[in-house]
C-alpha cells in the first residue's frame, strides 16, 4: 500500500502569479475566476510556468494534435500549437454553454463537484459548508480556488 492518490487540479487562483508574469497577458482571468489561456498570444517563453507554484502548467513540445483524427473531437475547444503553453480552463467552452466540465460529468463515482462559490445555494458551497476542506499552500496568499474534502 503506497500514498493515497489524490487528483491535483489547476488552482484557478484569484490571485494568480501566473497571470502577474504573463508579458503578453496570454494567461489572463475571465470575471467569473477561471484562470484562461490564449494559446494564439502565447510566445512560449513559459513564464507562467515559473510563477505557478503548483506545478499546474504543461509546455506543447511536440504538436498536441498530430495523431488526432482529422475532424477534432471537440471542435469548440480553441486550436492548440506546438510552442505553447497549456493549462486547464474548467472546459470554459462547456460552460458557456451551461454544461458542467468534462472531468466532471465523465467522474463515475461523483467525486468532483463544481459550482460557483459566490452562489450560497449551490452545491459546491453546501459541500464546502458541511465538510472540512484544505486547499494546497494557503500560506502563498495566491487564494486557489479548488478545494479539498479531508
């Protein structure tokens, strides 16, 4: 028996360092807190991987799509380049289209819950109300906004 697994997501944090060293604001915050990324302005200098602190960021070495088919799987999700800078985006495609993340929808045993924070009715808050939570290195100040249930 080895170390309990644990899924580690992207943070989305409100005070994101990835965002700060950002030189062309590629990596950037929509208002509703989801941390982006425009691939199309990203230079690859990978800047934002040296200021997140979790480790969240992943460099496209090699092109993403060699090896799809030729019709896209998603042919919402913006094109990815070879040189870029990647990071999750909470499937911000989905959303604005009033569905849940794909992480979310396709975790079988429901242990990924998403919501918005600011709404005291949803889900995610009434979770985060009845169960202790943790969040990965609060002492950064960086004010993620995934949470864990211990």
């Amino acid at each position: 028996p080895g170390e309990p697994s644990i899924s580690v997501a992207w943070m989305h944090c409100t005070d994101a360092p990835c965002v700060k060293v950002c030189p062309t604001q590629a990596t950037y915050r929509r208002p509703d807190g989801i941390v982006m990324m425009d691939f199309h302005r990203c230079i690859g200098c990978r800047f934002c991987m040296a200021g997140c602190p979790y480790g969240s960021r992943s460099f496209n070495w090699r092109d993403p799509r060699a090896g799809l088919p030729a019709k896209m799987p998603n042919p919402a999700y913006p094109t990815r380049m070879r040189g870029v800078v990647e990071k999750c985006t909470f499937c911000s495609e989905r959303l604005d289209a009033g569905k849940q993340p794909a992480c979310v929808e396709a975790c079988a045993e429901k242990l990924l819950v998403f919501g918005d924070l600011k709404d005291s009715a949803s889900a995610v808050r009434e979770l985060l109300e009845k169960h202790f939570t943790i969040r990965r290195k609060p002492n950064l100040g960086t004010q993620p906004q995934v949470y864990y249930i211990v």
